[in-house]
C-alpha cells in the first residue's frame, strides 16, 4: 500500500469570479490512483494538464450544483478526453439539469463521445445521506446543502479493504497456496494435528478506511456536522472572513469561523477552507480566523496535495 | 488620435486540445479603446485578466462556429461582466443555436443578467460577404468558411473618420465657431470678399481606415482570397505544418503554406497564423513554413499584440 493512496489535489479555490490568481472550484480525490474529479469550474483541464494529472485516469464526476464556477469547465475536460481517445465509460453524479446542457452543446458540436457517460442524478438527495455511487475503491453518498439553488455535499469513504495475509506469521505452518484466498476472505487453518490457527493470527489488519467530506456552496448547517462527523477531513467552504458575515448570509454562503465551528463539532481530523471571495487579496487573516476555532485548519491552495493517512 | 487606434491582442492561439501552455481560440481587437472579441474558448476571462483588459470595455462578441474550443469560455465571462456590475448592452454574432445554450446554462444556475444581449446571427452567411455589425468604430461583415460544421470568418472595417479640421492653416481667416462643424462634415467657406476656400484646404485627410480578417476553422478557400484582398492584417487559421497536410484535409483544416499563400494571393499587409495543433511544441519550422511564401508572417502568440499603423 502506497502512503499516497488517498491524497486531494486541489485545483480552483476561487468563489465565482476568479481572481487574484486563483480558479474557480475544482478539486481532484485520488485513491490508488484512481481519480474522482469533484466540481470542475472553467479551465479544469489546464489546471489538470498543468499538475499533470492523468484526465483518462478520472472515473467520475461529481456536480454539486448548477452555477457556473462549478461546472463550466466539464464540457472542454470531455472533449479533450475524446480527443485523446478515451473510450471507457465516465460517471457524472450531477443535478438531472446538467444532462440536456451537456447533449445541447454535442449536439451543437457536431460530434459525439467515443465513450459512454453514466448520469447519476442528485436531484432527489434530502436531509439524509443518500448513497449515490460506488466502485471499488469507495462509496459516495450525498447530502442537502442550502444554497440559492439545489446544491449537494459530498461524502466519500474508501472501501474496507480485505485483511492482508501474515507471510511472516503463516511460514511456519504448511499452508496450501488454495486455502490462502480464504484466509484473506476470513478462514481460519487446520493443522493436520487438529489445530486451529484462528484468522486474526494469519493476517493483518487492513488500513483504516479514509473519509473526506466535500461541502460548498452553503450556509452553515446544523445537519452538516452529524453527517460528516469524525471524517478524516473536511472541505467546507469559507467564501467570507467574520465581518463579512452579513454578505455571507444573503448570499447563501459561509464565514471562516463557521466553518472552523462545523469541523470542531463534527470532530473531523482536518478541514480545509476554500471557494474565496475575489475581495480578499491575501487570505491570511481568513486562515487565522478559522483556525481560531478549529486549529487544525488548512487554506485551499492550488496544486497542494492533501494525503490523509 | 492615438497610435494604437487599431489593435489585436491574441488570448489564445491553440487548436482543440490546449496544450504547450497555448490557450483555446480568443482574440481581443481593440479600436479606439473599444473592445470586441473574436472568439471566445475556455478560460477566456482568465486571459482577459492576466493582460489586465477592462472587460466592460467589450462591446461585442464575435463566435465563428460552435466547436468548444471556440466559444466554451463565453458563459463565465458572462456571469463575471455580471457579477462587476454591467448594465451595458453586449452584442453576441455567433450561430443561433448558441442562444439557446446560454439561456438553458443561465436558467440553470437560477439567475439572469442584468444586461441586455443583442444577438445578431451568422446562420445565413453564404458565399458574398453579409453585413452583420454596425457601430461608430467599425462594421464587421462574415463570410462563409468551409468547416465540419457551419463556420464564419469576421471582416472588420475601421469607419472612415470625418476630416480633421486644419486649425493651423484655417487661422489666418477669422472664422466663426459654429461654422467649424460645417466645415468637418465637408463645407467650404467663403470670406468677406467672397473668396471660396476649399474644404480640402481646411481640413486634413482622415487615417486611412484600417481592416482586420479573421479566418478559422477552415479547409484553404479560393474565395477566400477575393473576401480579404488588401486588408491590413489577415488571421488564418494555420492548425496543421506541410507534412501533416493529409491530415489538415480529412479535419478540415489549413498548413502553414495554404495560410501563407492565401496571404499572398489576397496581397495582406501581414499575416497571423494560429491555432495550432497541440502536437507541435515548438512552432519555429511552422513559421518558417509560412514566412517561404508570405515573408510578413507572424506568429499568434498570447499576450502579443499587433498594432496596425
């Protein structure tokens, strides 16, 4: 296992209008290198080019919602993609609106993919957790956010992997190469004595599964911290510093502070702030604002790497 | 008037795939501190910024046809002119179908402009030259390209200027102010004695108006070169070198030398070739190319800008 096998890029940590060097949202989760592309604001793909993310290694999409700075940017990512000849299939969890943007515009093209999309709609996600996408390595579900328009958080969770087989501690029996896929799916071994080695001798605690909890655009939620509670890391954004707490509000947006105050309630391992307001030049003050409330805080940098583990 | 009366600035000269730090298809033509845009791909905004161009300043936008490349950045750049305040009318000459791609992605996002678009469409420029836009600075007309998909190239032509008035040479004679306008619409005037000076003694010619062609995607047109005959500077599209000619036909598309001899047959003041396929890095043998057949050639560089004197 690779200490890098679930690491967040971030790529655009601007709010709507991209300024002072900093894109629009976009971040990229990568679990053993395999990657999940979360939002995609415009100029996505240079971003991904210029941190020399492998585009045809994406697997999935996930749309929060439906305003510009988070999605303007998938329709030239999908046609690189089909220029550079990928053929296997791509997921877009996403509002159901986005799926006629997306034909409208191919069709306008002229062209078509070479490779086949698999919506899966966000529409019908509540106050609950609703499961919404799964492979081998992890399992999405989303969750309501309040914004002017339906917006959806996002949880993900690496799948438990199945125990390791204990070579070291198992070299001293003479195991059959054919029991061993069922020592690692639970088995225990009998010696030819009668013996029993029981399982948790014969092999290894797998890893802790990874969590990452992804939320913007938001007022601050009460519902929020039960559903991300004791993730290993959380996004939440921070568009506004304290004394713009007014602005934040009839804009549908969070502070500093409050998000610093959701990671320290929910008791997640680390909390990274992003989706900046244009207004702040430097973002210090905005750092030490939220880490005031919750220490362990990082800013949205673009190109940082996050690997939890 | 000013010495930059009359300026290209190229944001992006990369074709479909952006690569080589070359950004999609955009140009900005600036006459008399007014902007219009030519094309528009993703992450035009953000090219807009970074050459520090007032963005309120555009006043029209011209799309050629409706491949990504060429038009992908135009949302964003309408919701950030909306999130600055704009209330100013923006013109939008692009195919009609682009109408209805915008006003599908503004309803999804919930919101609407509070400034008004003015579309004027391209759909039916044929073979002639069809006037399409008209301000006090210049008159864009289209002409029919031959691409995948419907595809216009821009004639833009500075308006004539009326004559200057020879305040130097008209000061020996005691002429009264209100007939100074008189005399810049073309009046001549008579003095006392009833001696007739001439209005070209009091008046200086304007500037020779200046012309800018715009020609991309398309396959090399001989009636290309009648459209274009003698204007300042030529823009064609040069996607493919000589080698890759086969290529440059089956995608619709031109080399070097096609772009270069329409240039010379046209008999352009300059040429700029551009949109270049991303598997060209270094363009050195690409201008070469061009520069064996019209020597004054240039290449589209982003943040270059060509003034025509």
């Amino acid at each position: 296992m690779s200490s890098q096998d679930f690491k967040l890029t971030i790529l655009g940590s601007s709010a709507a209008l991209p300024a002072n060097n900093r894109n629009p949202s976009s971040q990229l989760l990568t679990v053993d290198q395999q990657h999940y592309l979360i939002d995609c604001g415009e100029g996505t793909q240079l971003q991904l080019r210029r941190f020399h993310v492998k585009i045809q290694r994406i697997k999935a999409v996930f749309i929060s919602h439906l305003h510009g700075d988070h999605y303007f940017g998938l329709l030239g990512l999908l046609n690189s993609m089909n220029l550079l000849g990928r053929k296997g299939e791509i997921g877009i969890v996403c509002p159901s609106d986005l799926k006629p943007i997306i034909e409208l515009q191919m069709n306008a093209g002229g062209g078509r993919l070479q490779f086949p999309i698999t919506y899966i709609f966000t529409d019908k996600v509540g106050g609950e957790t609703k499961h919404l996408f799964e492979d081998e390595r992890i399992v999405v579900s989303g969750f309501k956010l309040k914004h002017r328009i339906p917006c959806t958080g996002f949880l993900f969770r690496q799948v438990v992997k199945p125990r390791a087989f204990n070579a070291q501690f198992a070299s001293q029996f003479e195991i059959p190469l054919a029991e061993i896929p069922k020592i690692k799916a639970g088995a225990s071994f009998t010696l030819n004595d009668g013996t029993v080695i029981p399982n948790t001798d014969l092999t290894l605690d797998p890893p802790e599964p990874k969590s990452y909890a992804y939320c913007t655009d938001t007022r601050p939620l009460e519902s929020t911290i039960e559903t991300v509670r004791g993730v290993n890391l959380l996004y939440h954004e921070s568009t506004f510093m304290n004394a713009d707490a007014d602005r934040a509000k009839t804009t549908f947006h969070s502070t500093s502070s409050q998000a610093a105050t959701i990671a320290k309630s929910a008791g997640v391992g680390q909390l990274i702030i992003g989706h900046f307001s244009a207004r702040y030049t430097n973002l210090d003050d905005m750092l030490k604002e939220a880490q005031d409330v919750f220490p362990n805080t990082v800013l949205a940098d673009e190109g940082n790497e996050i690997i939890i583990n």
